[in-house]
C-alpha cells in the first residue's frame, strides 16, 4: 500500500484537515501562494502538463478548458463548482468535502486566479446538509485568515434535483430557475451564468489542483496511466463487495484487483455476476470483463465508461430486468421533462421492463425495448437521456437470455428471490408524474 | 418587513442577480411553515425577491426537497437506489412502514414522522443510508429502525 499515491485525501487519514491549523501544517495553502505568484496563464500551462482530466465523468482537459475562458472579457467571469454528485454509485465529492475541504477551496482560489475571476460559486447538493457545514466551518476560517483575497466564495445549496449536476441545468438552477439543461452553443466558457464567460469544474477535480501546482504538471502527469489517464482517482466501491467505501487509486488497476484484493470482494460466498462502472448511467460489464484497467481507454474499448469512477458490484443474486427496472424507474423520475425523447422514453422503458418483469411482455416488446432506447440515444439536449438508455441497452444486450427467459417462462426465474425483488421506488410516491400507458 | 423577509434579502445580497436566492428563499421559507410551502409562502418569498407568486411555485415544485404538501415534525428519508437496494434498502423500508403504521410518502396520524423513499442520497458504499432530518445515517438496517423512531419520537 506504501508504494501507492494519495494525493487528494494526502494527510487525511493522520491528521484533522477539515481545521486550518492543521491543513496549513501539512503544507496547506502553499500551492495558493506559489500560483499567486505566477502568470494566470502559467498556472494553466501546469494544468495542461499535467493532464488533468475532469472528474466529474467527461473527462475533459482541465487545463485546456480553462484556457477557453477569454482573458480579456469585458463581464465578469465565474468558477463555479459542481459539488452536485447525485450519480447513483458515486459518493467521492462528499468525502473530499468532509475530510479536505480546505483543499477543493485552495483549489478553487488557485482556479479563480488562472481565469482572473473573483467570483466562485460551489453548488453543493441540497441532501448534502453535514457536508455544507463542514465546508462553510472551512470558508468562514479561510476568509478570516484572509486568504480569499478579493475573492468572494458562496456556497449554494440545491433542493433536490438530480438534472442539476449537469452543467447547464446546474446553470440554470443557480440563476434562480427550474434546473432544466440548456442547448449548446453557447458553451458556458462564453456565456454561461447571467450570460458571462464561465468555468464549471467538479469537487474532485478542485481539489487535485493544489497538489499539481504543488509538484508540478510534469511531476503529476507520470503518475497513473499516462499519456491519458494521469493521476489518481478516489474509486467508490458499493454493491454486493465486502469493504464498500472510497479508495484513491493510481488509474490503470485492473477492476479485478479493486473488487477482490482490496474491497474484500463478494461476501457470503456468492458469484459476482455483473460490475457498473463509472456509475448507474454506464453499460454494465460482465464478470469476466473486469481484468480491464480503470484507465479511460481500455474502458471506452469495451464500449463503457470510468465516468466518476464508481464500481457496482452486482452478484448472482440480481435479476437483470429488475435491475434494468429500478435504474430506469430513477433516471424517469430525474428527466426534467424538456426533451420528449427523455421524457417519454423513460415512461416507456420503464412499463416495457414492468411487463417483462411480470412476465406479460411478448416476443417483440425486448426488441421494442431496444428500439426506445435507440430513439433517446443521442436524441436530447442533455446527456440525461443517453444516461438511461446506455444502461438498460446494455443490460438487455448482454443478459438477454435472462430477458429471455422472463418471456418464455411467463415470468421472473428468480421466482421472487432476488435482491432487487419488490424495491419500492420514489417515482411511485409522487403525484406529478402521471402514468402514460404504451399504446398496444 | 418581516424577519422572514430580512432573512432573504440578506441570502440575496450575496448574489449579482436576486432571483438567484429562490432556492435558499424557499428553504427557509419552508422552515418558517413548519416544514412545507403553503401558498402565502410563494406570496412572501415573491415579495422579498420581485417575482411571481406563481413563478416560485413553478420553481419549487422542480426540486424533490422543496414541499408543496404538509409533512411531519420528523422526516425520515430512505434510500432505495440501486446500491442500497442491492444490500436490504427494502427490508429497512418495510421495518419503517411497519412500525410507523404508514406507507412511503405519507405521514403519522398525530403529524411527527413523514416517511418517504427517496433516489440516491449519495452513500452508496455504507449501505442502507437513511436521512433522518436530512442528517445522513449510514449502514442502517432493518434491526436498527425502532431505535431510530424511539429517538425521534422521545426528542
């Protein structure tokens, strides 16, 4: 375990970092005052070095979008921060949040000085309530420690809503609106919020950035799967796996040596049947695919996602449709209604898996599930429909002789067994989604 | 003026653009109205930020922790997304309906507990995870929910 890096949660396990004092002692806030002292353009060079990729799943250049904000704009320019995690399966941002905050905020400092913005909003979201008041505990003690310099930083609260941590629907929701996604262009570096130039970067991401100016870009971009997939990830294990939890990882194990050598692996001696990675929006894989490094091409060659490096373990318990049932039940009760391919595909795939589950569903309704799918793909504003279509697709594609076999047997092989049997899902308890039945 | 109004113009005061408050404006309406938003909160949160009554309903009615209807005292939120499903989210769901007398969405007859499903809160790997006043208990299960309810009901 030594040999392994820990950059982002570096000092967290020894040490109370959330206090100043503290995080000051492990070298806290040096990287703010080194970047202060460079160009705003170098510290983006550095970025670029290292080849930082977002954390928040699209795994874009940091570096290079930040150079996309204009320096010379005549608005003022925003950093706002995406602190919304609400992708079922990934729960890293809290974790930063609660045990290094003062890290994602030097982070953010050093940000707001390569774009020459004073103004950071951190949109955090609204069930994150012991997370908010950490954080707040650590901005109240940087600004009286005056090491927000002319930068005001105010952390926003969400209300519930998981279409926010997309970035336009975050946008939207910050300015005071419904939090439904906007179409692009403009992209936010341009006009983002209240129409001026705007950086979005995610919790992680922030705070990976005072290490990288602390080491340099060079430094950082050896670590990890280079040229690529550089650096370290905080994976979130969860499912059927027997040490659930975060570890921060080099990028480049395998999922193998995650789930089994050090989550423990399946508990009570069961098979594991199937791993999501990245998150519930992600093709699944199956058992025997997971020998494939978490690096984000190997993944992409398997025609899936690292996404926010979240790891589902899923055992041989679970029913695939029931599973495909319950993810599509949420990303339904998510769509915000503004695309209809969104907003009506997911009603449809979730009664198409209904009856297949129920064991009423005929021959031609999996191709017809298939076929919803392929009408949302690409289809929407947002990525909030793919994020319901790749999944379902992928589960019926690869498990379809479990699909199959709930048509032939006129219904669920699991004969109530499995683990997802009978899981109560929110949309059923609310009264403004009002059911639409697929015609005959 | 009243304190409720003072509160949100303070909240405002830290955004370029008002309107951007709302959702800060709601919350703490709500914790005026013992919980939800009836309809003269959308009149008090209007007035204070220049906009509709009917746009802050609009706006409201979008977000899953904003309440359009009364609730409990006490709310008592389960997570049954995928990951605490996998792992007995439904067993510790039943536990709470069970011992509540009520069904998810609803609440106790004498008003202290609304319970409710609710989608991903975030905790994936320390399974069950229930929210109890939007404080986040971890690795709850079924055995663990009277304990829970004694709490809430002697507090």
């Amino acid at each position: 375990m030594a040999d392994r890096p820990v950059i982002v949660l570096a000092g967290a396990d020894e040490h109370d970092l959330t206090k100043l004092a503290a995080y000051r002692a492990v070298g806290g806030y040096d990287a703010l005052a080194k970047a202060r002292g460079m160009e705003p353009q170098a510290v983006i060079d550095e970025l670029v070095a290292s080849n930082l990729r977002g954390r928040g799943g699209a795994f874009f250049s940091t570096g290079k979008k930040a150079s996309f904000i204009p320096a010379d704009s005549p608005k003022p320019t925003y950093l706002t921060v995406n602190a919304d995690e609400s992708e079922p399966g990934t729960f890293k941002d809290r974790e930063i949040m609660l045990r290094v905050p003062h890290r994602l905020l030097e982070g953010c400092l050093i940000t707001a000085h390569a774009i020459r913005s004073r103004h950071v909003f951190i949109y955090i979201r609204g069930e994150y309530l012991e997370e908010f008041e950490v954080l707040r505990a650590a901005l109240d003690e940087a600004r009286a420690e005056k090491l927000l310099g002319d930068v005001t930083v105010v952390l926003h609260r969400g209300a519930g809503a998981y279409i926010c941590g997309e970035e336009t629907g975050l946008l939207e929701s910050l300015e005071g609106k419904r939090g439904q996604p906007r179409s692009k262009p403009p992209f936010p570096a341009i006009q983002g919020l209240y129409a001026s130039p705007t950086l979005i970067n995610n919790v992680e991401t922030m705070a990976t950035v005072p290490p990288i100016i602390a080491m340099g870009g060079a430094k950082y971009a050896k670590i990890g799967a280079p040229p690529d997939s550089t650096g370290t990830r905080l994976f979130c294990v969860s499912g059927n796996i027997e040490r659930g939890g975060n570890y921060e990882l080099p990028m480049g194990m395998t999922i193998r040596e995650v789930l089994f050598d050090l989550a423990g692996g399946v508990p009570g001696g069961r098979k594991l049947k199937a791993l999501i990675p990245g998150g519930s929006s992600m093709p699944i894989l199956t058992a025997d695919e997971i020998d494939v490094p978490l690096e984000h091409d190997a993944l992409r060659a398997l025609d899936t996602f690292l996404g926010a490096a979240a790891l589902i373990a899923i055992d041989d318990r679970c029913c695939m449709v029931q599973l495909g049932l319950r993810v599509a039940q949420f990303y339904m009760h998510e769509s915000c209604g503004k695309c209809t391919p969104c907003r009506e595909g997911t009603r449809w795939m979730v009664q198409i898996l209904e009856k297949i589950e129920a064991g009423h569903a005929e021959q031609s309704e999996l191709d017809l599930l298939l076929d919803v799918c392929d009408r949302i793909l690409g289809h929407c504003l947002c990525p909030l429909g793919d994020a319901a279509a790749m999944p379902i697709a992928s589960y019926v594609t690869k498990f379809r002789d479990e699909f199959q076999a709930h048509v032939d047997q006129g219904g669920c092989p699991f004969k109530g067994s499995s683990t997802l049997e009978h899981v109560f899902a929110p949309v059923n308890q609310h009264s403004h989604h009002p059911t639409v039945e697929v015609p005959a | 003026m009243t304190e409720l109004a003072d509160e949100i113009r303070e909240v405002a005061a830290q955004y370029p653009e008002s309107r951007s408050a709302i959702l800060p404006a709601l919350r703490l309406a709500q914790e005026h109205h013992d919980g939800w938003l009836p309809p003269e909160a959308f009149e008090e949160v209007g007035v204070a930020l220049g906009l509709t009554p009917a746009y802050c309903e609009s706006v409201a009615s979008f977000y899953d922790m904003l309440h359009l209807r009364p609730v409990g005292r006490h709310m008592v939120e389960v997570c049954t997304n995928i990951c605490c499903a996998l792992r007995g989210a439904q067993a510790v769901v039943e536990a709470f309906e069970s011992e509540l007398g009520v069904r998810c969405g609803e609440t106790t007859e004498d008003g202290a507990i609304t319970l409710r499903a609710v989608e991903c809160l975030g905790g994936c790997g320390w399974p069950t995870i229930v929210a109890v006043d939007d404080y986040h208990r971890r690795d709850v299960q079924a055995a663990d929910v009277p304990a829970i309810l004694e709490e809430l009901r002697g507090g």
